[in-house]
C-alpha cells in the first residue's frame, strides 16, 4: 500500500460517524415546492434528485483519486425523512448509544425540530406504514414474531450489472426516448403513468451528469491552484474523467471506476436502500479495461490496484444510514453490504477467473477495512488457486471473503425462472442473497422467528412473555397424543403469522410503488426503462420478495428435544417440560442438562436431528415459496440472519433445546452454538442434507483457531472442505479464524482490540463494536480445534 | 467379528494425505510413559470420569449398584475401578455426559458404515482412513479384514503402529495398506524398555524386513521428548536407520504435550503418568532442521 492510500485509508478509519440534515433540507425544500406539489410522484422523485444533485455539498479530498461523496464530508450521514423522519428522541439516541452511534449536533437537532419534523410527521412512509397496518400484524411485530425491513429503509436490494460499462447516460437517454416514443395511448391505460415514469427517469440521467460536472469543474478550479505539479496532473485527469462519464460509456478503468462510484452515491442518495448499492461482479466488468490499459501502456498493475485501493475507501466512507428500534436490533452495524464479487463463471458458462480476481483479492488484504465487503464465488470449473488465495486472507482473521457457490447460486436463480445466462451474471449480495445482478428486484422484506412461532404453538397461541393471545389456539400440547400432532399445530400457527406478514409485505410493496418510486435506480436495472416501469413497480425483469426464515438451527433442536425426550425414550413429560420452560429452567437444571448432553442435536450429522431440519426447512419453503406479490413478483425463501437472532432470542422465551429465556437463538443455518460436536465434516453433512437450491441463500458460520490453517497444508484441507460442501450444493459458508481466548481478552480490554474484525453473519464487524450479548455468542460458536 | 474401539474421529488433518477418519483401536502392547491417549493402552473397556462436565449432583452414586463411585468433601466424584462391572447405570442417570465407558465393540459393517459417511470428504482431498490405537495389530485379524473391506470400496488406508506385532502378522497386514505410519521412538534398547515396557528389537526388524519386502510407503513418526530421546546419538542412530531404508518417505516430528495427562486423571491412573518437558519451538525446528540437513523430507506435525 503507497503513501497516498494509506493515508486516506487511516482517515477512513479515524473518522467517526455523523448525521447531517443537508439531504433531509433540500428534500423537505423540494417537497414544500408548488411544482413538487403538483407533479406526479414520480416526478416529485426527480425533482427532489435533481435538487440533490445540484444542491449537495461536493469536496475533492487530498490525494483522492476516485471523487464523490453521499455526504457533505467523509462519514457524514444523511437521512431520509421521506422514508422514516427521525424524532429528536431518535437522533438523541442515534448521539449517545453505546454501539454503532452518530454523532448529531446541536444544528442538526434545531433543523430537524424547525423544518424537518413539522413537515414529515405523519407524512413520512414509515407513519404511512405504521397507518396501514392490522392489529394483528402490529401485536406480532411487537412480539417480534418478524421484523419489517421498510419500516425505516427504502427496498433496494439489487446489484449493478454490466450496463454503465457498455452505456453512458446520455445513451441511456436515448433509451428513454425510444421507450417514450412506443407509448401506446389508445389501449395502454398505463401510457400516462409510463411517461411520467420516463420522463422522470430522464431527468435523473441528466442530473448524474450534472454532478458529475460539477466536480470536473471543482477538479479543474483545484488544478489550477495546485503547485504540485503530480497532483495537478491528477487533477486534470479527475476534471477530465468526470466530464466523460457518466455521460458516456467509460474509455478506461480509472474512467469504470468513477462511473460506477457515481452512480452508487446517486443511487445511496436517492434512497436509503437496503443493503447499499454494489458493483457486484467487478473483476469482470473491470477486466476488458484493465487487459486494454496494460496493453496500450497506458495502465499498471500498480495503478490499477492504487485505484482500486482508492476505490475501496470512498465505501469505507460511507457508514449505513442510521438505524433505530427494532430495525437497529435486527442489524446493528454500519456497514451497509456492499458485497464484491469475485470469480464465479461467465455468461457462457465458462470458468470467469481473470487476473484481476486475484489483483482484487490483494487490495482486500491488504485494506483489510469493512467495507466494502468481499467474498468468492467458486464454480467447479474455477481453479483451487482462486479459493486458496482467497482462504489466506480468511486465515487473517477479519471474516472476509466469505465463500459461494457459484454452482449452486446458478441453479437457485434458474429455479426461479432466470434464464441461465442471466444467472451466470449474478452472484451475492448483502449477506448471501442470490440474486440476477443488473436485472433483478430481490427485495428482503423481513426476518421470520420461527422458534418464536414454536413458542406461541406450545401455548395455544400465546405469548408468554407478554400474556397476550396473538396466534390461533391450536391445542394444549399436553393433549397432543403423537409428535405429528405437534407438527401440525405447529405448521398451522406458521402459516397463520406468515400470511400475516405477507399482507403486510403487499400493502408496503404498494406504498412504495405508489408514494416513493425509484427512477433513479430505476435508470440501470433491466428492463425498467424497457417496460417504462419503476424499479419499485415491477420494473425489474424478475422480481422477487425474500421472507429471512431464523433459528433452523434453534428449532430443529426444540422438536428434537420434544421427540426424542417426550414421545420416543418417554424420559419427560409434557407437563415437566412446560413447567421447566415457565421456570426458565429454574429448578429444572437435570432436565436442562439432560436436554443439553444427551439429545440428538442438528450439526452432527445425525439424521435424528438433521431429518426435523428438513421438515421444518420443507414447512417454511411450502408456505412461502412461489406466492405472488402485488406487483408482479414472486415470494421466495432464504435463511440468514444479520443480527436478528440476537433480537428474536431476546424476545423468545426458554426453549426445549435447554435454550434459556433471552439467548440468542442459532444463527443462519448453522447449528445452535456450541452443539455440533462431531466436527466440521459432520456440521457440512447435517448442512448438505438441506435442499439450499430450493432457497435465496443460506448462511452457515464456521469458526476455526488460527493453529488448523497456519500451515499451507491446513489451508488445503479447509479448501477441500469447502469444495466437498459445494458438491452438496451448499451455497455459503464463512469463516471466524481466531480464538475463543482473544475474543474474551477483546471483552476485557477493548481498547485494546479496536481493529479485531470478526464474521458476525453475512458480514464483518468490529468485535468491539458487537452487543455483548453478541460478543458472547461469537465465543460460544464451536471453535473447530485440530486434534 | 468385532473390534474394540475407543475412539473415532472425522476431519483428522493430521494423520496422513487428505482429510481422514482416524479409527482408534483399543489395547497397546507398549505402555509408554508420555502416552496422550492412556484410554487405549488397555484392551478392556474402562469407566472414565470427565470432571470439567461434572455438576457434582452425586447422580451417578445413586444410580451405582456396586459401590464404585464416591465423592470427596469438595463433591468430587472418584472411582474404585476395581469394583466396577461397566453395567452403565451411571452413564445413564448422568444428565451431563460427564461419566463415559471408554471402549465399544463394533462389526466390520458397523464401523465401514461410520467410516462412509465423510467418503465425500475422502475423494475430494485424497484423504482416507488411519488406523491407530492404541495398536491396531494387537486386533490383527480384524484390522486385516477391515483394510481388506475399505481396500474393496477404493478407500485410501493407513496404518499408524508402533511396529510391536509378530513378524509374519506385521509384514500380511501391514503390507495391505496404501501408507504405514510407522512409530520410532528410540534407538538405544535399554531406554526403549525402560520408558515403553518393551524392546525395540521386534520393532527395528520388523521395519527393516518390511521395508525391503514390500513397496508400500513410509511415514516415520517420531514424538520428541525432551531428555528423553533428543539426544545427539538418538538422532544420530535414527538417522542412520532410516537411511538404510528405501520406502521412508517423510519423517514427523510429532512434540510432547502434556495433554495425556488429564486422561489419565479421568481413568484414576495418574500415578502411572510421568511428566515431561515440552520441547521449545526451538527445540522442535532444531530437529526438524537435523533430519532435513540429512537429506530426509522432515516436517514438524502430523
């Protein structure tokens, strides 16, 4: 790493984050305007970006070489009172909580009293949410049966493809245009609402270009006072890059790389989406430049990877849009899953690996920086080398890359309906999630608390902690003669709360449809401009809905227990088994142990166990999968959790797995912590009974001590490891390499740990930066110690 | 036929080529003073008492018909093993797993079948099974009818022996197998005795006459025990050895550690246990460096 980018990676690092009210004052400015009141909604969506991109602070720091900020400094976050207006409760608490804070000033607090808060109460999408719901979807969202994405963020969940490598935007306006002109106003009842979207749309391309513009003309006004004559090239070359694109298709890689870093603040500014923006496959799209810079002479490896470093930390800058409640709870972290793809096959099905996959991998090494976020896609036809190269930077210990199964991710999109080219253009985003980049809306919309559901069965639709009856009765489990008895009360009382949250999920889907289009984003994902429809209307060519299903692990272990101890050795019963779980336990410690040691557990490649995983994975996917959404898409299942089942433990009492009330509930897929003990073959067993290619994703975390990987010979294994879960068709796994003793010295000193990055779940974080709670689970995770 | 087994295990990287299923035998003709694995010496089942997982709830002395277990004031559960009949009755009033019978008997069917189950993991990495002990020899028969079994379903074998058998015994079935991981431990025979219980003459044979009747590859496994058999002419005369043979491939140096020790703990036979000094890093690079300036592929680790 040069000078240049070590100094600008330290003031990354060093830089805490804040909130800014700018974004939210020119949006409520625009809003307030005549013209804003009397356009369509999706113009007002225009207006209000093209106000943005002409208003907004723009600085070109020293030494930058990629330029633009969603903010008016580095770190400095906006917000976003169109979607959730912060009260001054919020921003007081966004100030002082003890993790992932931001600090907020006394101006920001006296604008958003003054401006913001009068105008946006009531009229923010979050009220208009919170407005719509039923009673009962409210008492099970409080119960923390699921969580609802949208509440505070806009959707967005999608991945850039090759588009803006091929297309500058004023090619994309010619698009527009032709689309304009195929309006059929004698039959099409939605002509008007195409061209407002268009036009809209339009006025978005033009307003990138002119940010874009607005910072040539600050590089070259810089250029002209600088007295280094290196950086007044640098300059020069910054004003002539950001007059060239986004306007145009980009001639070089430095040129790639500014387009795409445009596009990202345009679309982060726009919204505060869902798992940011991201370039997705970026050592191909990268490759055809950097192959031509080298050959002409006009590039290095050197700079590209400058570049690229460069690059890297304008991510690093940009901490997620502040979180509060439950929204905070289900992913308390300021990385914002950008998640970069590499490797993977092409769209012709060939082994995609190039020379940049491995440049790529350096500048992850050795920026070792949140975000963005990194992981490998590896196809059967990929080389060992690309995953080995990869599993080194693991053995570091900061959680990335993380590892996919390009195979596997091929076949679930193709399940869906892709076509397999457009598969092979896709890959992962955000935590796991399968997605057609460049042509997909997959849209997370909440996680699901199954062991919640669990609990709520096992007291005939009550919540214990609460005393509130908010699911269906569906029998005293006393009564319960077999254990299919108990599953069918079980699968009644899912789908009872999973109807309820996919008619929340409908009205939400609308609402954004209706009230908060995206044509901005709407500019680059295939075939909105096409169809004249919004990114937030369907106009995707495939869209999908995730429903995150929690605790496989957790609930797996909760029937096995009830199995195996009630119904099969008659060990317990019903009515000691209730009152233990009433007790928390208390009083109950033999049974406790009992259910701890001597009950089959999922991870241990005991079909016992793994055979319930099936029928609950079986359960979640018939009762989701392949029902429709308002707008065209398609309900799909994936099984991730963030930090949710931090959350979801919080609120779920004890459970028969000998789980106590308040733990966290097991995470992704992953068995419950601590509980697989046959070792990490057996774990990838247990998993690869699971049908992931039936899912948008898996998660499954594994932890291991530096000692397994220190030698070459242990990477190697690891590799074959993880070669032989793909074989199974696993579609994730990542690792933790660091030991439980570090981790428990971080908790004691975390001064002294404030750079230990450890894999929390789709993602990385500062250990020092987790919940306690969370802390202490990544202990517990099994550390897979050599023997 | 059954064999006596106390211990298998999946994702072993450190017993030969890939990722393997290590099979330990039960029963072990030397009694070496550093063992870590004590519960293989003895061929017979053996009650073992895991006092970390141990709640103290005096369960298992309830449930104990024959008078075995006992606490000390601090509620410590101990063992007269001598009157134990290995009837279970404790391990099944234990909610904890804290009290185990180490040793079970399994067929060839049985085993294959848990063998199996990581043969995914065997094909990808090139890696196997290990037969280890305790000595798999001391099983002979069934040690060649189970190498003859995986040989049939294409699985990769190593042996792992301290070279203790009968002549004829050892070259039949340890010819059978893909890798032999062979046990050196030390030149002089009078140490030998002293620190194993046996004479190294049996062993030194056997592994010379195998190594020149057969092609099948060598791994010497050598456990450094400092003061014991780090000395210049220990190594000098191992070297000197495994020179004069053909089909060693690779030495490891496989250091002490101390881990044998709560083992024994666990069986209530630590007087039986001796301890030793861990080798240094130093130490350890320091030999493994010997070997290498010899000319042999040496490398610390299994």
């Amino acid at each position: 790493m040069n000078e240049r980018i070590k100094k600008l990676r330290e003031q990354s690092l060093n830089t805490s984050p804040s909130i800014t009210p700018e974004r939210a004052r020119i949006v409520t400015e625009v809003y307030r305007s005549p013209e804003a009141q009397a356009a369509s909604f999706a113009k007002q969506r225009a207006l209000v970006f093209k106000a943005l991109m002409e208003k907004k602070k723009i600085f070109i720091d020293d030494g930058e070489l990629i330029v633009g900020e969603r903010g008016p400094a580095h770190k400095a976050t906006p917000t976003y009172p169109e979607v959730c207006c912060h009260t001054l409760e919020d921003l007081e608490t966004l100030n002082s909580r003890p993790k992932t804070s931001y600090a907020v000033d006394e101006e920001t607090l006296k604008i958003y009293h003054e401006e913001i808060i009068p105008f946006w109460r009531g009229r923010a999408m979050r009220d208009r949410i919170f407005a719509q719901m039923t009673p009962e979807w409210k008492e099970a969202y409080e119960a923390g049966i699921f969580t609802e994405f949208m509440e505070q963020r806009a959707p967005g969940h999608t991945v850039l493809g090759d588009k803006i490598y091929r297309k500058g935007l004023l090619d994309i306006l010619k698009d527009i245009q032709e689309s304009l002109s195929q309006l059929d106003f004698y039959r099409d009842p939605e002509a008007l609402d195409k061209k407002e979207e268009l036009e809209a749309m339009a006025i978005c391309a033009e307003a990138l270009i002119t940010y874009a513009r607005r910072h040539a003309q600050l590089a070259r006004e810089m250029a002209e006072k600088e007295k280094d004559p290196q950086r007044k090239k640098e300059l020069e070359k910054i004003a002539a890059t950001c007059e060239w694109v986004p306007a145009y298709a980009p001639r070089d890689f430095w040129e790639a790389l500014q387009y795409y870093w445009f596009v990202h603040v345009g679309v982060t500014t726009e919204y505060n989406t869902w798992d940011s923006f991201n370039p997705g496959r970026l050592d191909q799209h990268l490759y055809p430049f950097y192959k031509k810079g080298l050959e002409e002479g006009t590039l290095t490896r050197e700079q590209a990877k400058e570049l690229l470093q460069a690059f890297w930390v304008k991510f690093n800058n940009q901490p997620a849009p502040p979180k509060v409640g439950v929204t905070a709870e289900e992913s308390g972290t300021y990385t914002d899953f950008a998640l970069i793809n590499v490797g993977g096959l092409t769209p012709d099905g060939r082994d995609a690996v190039n020379e940049l996959s491995f440049l790529i991998l350096d500048v992850i090494e050795e920026m070792r920086i949140l975000q963005p976020s990194s992981m490998v896609q590896v196809s059967a036809k990929n080389p060992d080398s690309l995953l080995l190269r990869a599993l080194k930077i693991v053995r570091t210990g900061f959680g990335q890359p993380s590892i996919f199964n390009t195979d596997a991710i091929v076949q679930e999109l193709v399940r869906q309906g892709k076509t397999v080219e457009d598969a092979r253009r896709g890959g992962a985003s955000g935590c796991v999630e399968a997605g057609a980049f460049g042509t997909e809306a997959y849209i997370l919309t909440g996680y699901f608390n199954i062991p919640k559901v669990f609990e709520i069965t096992l007291n005939n639709g009550v919540d214990p902690r609460t005393g509130k009856k908010i699911g269906l009765e569906t029998g005293d489990p006393r009564n319960f003669k077999t254990f299919a008895e108990l599953l069918q009360a079980f699968e009644k009382q899912m789908r009872y709360f999973i109807d309820i949250k996919i008619r929340g999920n409908n009205v939400i889907e609308k609402l954004f449809a209706t009230y908060l289009p995206a044509p901005f984003l709407s500019l680059f994902i295939d075939d909105c401009v096409a169809k004249g429809k919004d990114y937030h209307n369907g106009g995707a060519r495939y869209n999908t809905r995730y429903i995150q299903g929690v605790g496989l692990g957790s609930i797996t272990d909760i029937l096995s227990a009830l199995k195996y101890n009630i119904y099969d050795q008659k060990l317990v019963t019903w009515e000691e088994m209730l009152e233990a779980l009433k007790k928390n336990f208390v009083g109950y410690e033999k049974l406790r142990d009992r259910l701890l040691n001597k009950t089959p557990k999922f991870g241990n490649d005991d079909d016992y166990a793994d055979e319930l995983a099936k029928i609950v994975f079986d359960m979640y996917f018939n009762l989701i999968d392949g029902r429709p959404t308002v707008c065209g898409g398609t309900y799909r299942i994936n099984l991730l959790p963030t930090t949710v089942h931090v959350y979801f433990g919080k609120v779920t009492g004890a459970t028969p797995d000998g789980r106590l009330a308040g733990e966290p509930l097991s995470e992704g897929i992953s068995p419950v912590q601590g509980m697989d003990r046959k070792g990490p073959t057996a774990v990838i067993k247990s998993e690869g009974k699971l049908d992931h290619i039936k899912t948008g994703g898996t998660l499954l975390n594994m932890k291991f001590t530096p000692q397994l990987l220190a030698e070459e010979e242990g990477l190697v294994k690891l590799k074959d490891l993880i070669r032989t879960y793909f074989k199974f068709m696993g579609h994730h796994i990542q690792f933790n390499v660091v030991t439980a003793e570090t981790l428990r010295e971080a908790q004691k000193h975390p001064e002294k740990y404030r750079d230990l990055i450890v894999r929390v779940a789709g993602y990385s974080d500062y250990f020092v930066d987790c919940a306690r709670e969370l802390q202490d689970e990544i202990i517990r995770r099994t550390e897979h110690e050599s023997f | 036929m059954k064999g006596t087994f106390f211990d298998l295990k999946r994702y072993a990287v450190h017993d030969g080529p890939g990722i393997r299923v290590t099979v330990f035998f039960k029963g072990c003709p030397l009694h070496c003073l550093w063992c870590h694995n004590p519960e293989g010496i003895s061929p017979e089942k053996e009650l073992m008492l895991l006092p970390s997982r141990c709640a103290r709830c005096g369960d298992c002395l309830r449930a104990c018909r024959h008078g075995v277990l006992s606490q000390e004031p601090d509620g410590e559960v101990v063992a007269d093993h001598s009157r134990c009949t290995l009837c279970g009755d404790c391990i099944k009033a234990c909610a904890r797993d804290a009290i185990q019978i180490v040793g079970w008997e399994a067929t060839i069917a049985e085993i294959v079948t848990e063998i199996e189950k990581d043969r995914s993991f065997f094909d990808q990495s090139g890696g196997g099974v290990t037969l280890t002990g305790g000595e798999p020899l001391l099983q002979a028969e069934f040690t060649e009818a189970l190498i003859d079994e995986l040989k049939l379903r294409g699985v990769h074998v190593a042996l792992d022996t301290s070279g203790y058998a009968p002549e004829e015994t050892f070259l039949r079935v340890a010819g059978k197998s893909d890798l032999v991981l062979f046990d050196l431990k030390l030149m002089d025979e009078g140490k030998h005795k002293k620190f194993t219980g046996v004479s190294n003459q049996l062993i030194l044979h056997n592994f010379r006459v195998f190594d020149s009747k057969t092609q099948v590859p060598v791994w010497a496994r050598f456990p450094l025990i400092p003061g014991v058999n780090d000395d210049g002419e220990n190594l000098e005369e191992m070297a000197d050895f495994l020179a004069s043979l053909k089909n060693v491939k690779l030495i490891n140096i496989l250091p002490y550690h101390k881990g044998g020790v709560e083992k024994f703990r666990r069986l209530g036979r630590e007087n039986e246990f001796v301890v030793f000094n861990s080798p240094t890093e130093e130490n350890i690079n320091g030999v493994v460096k010997f070997f290498q300036d010899r000319g042999f592929k040496a490398k610390k680790g299994g």
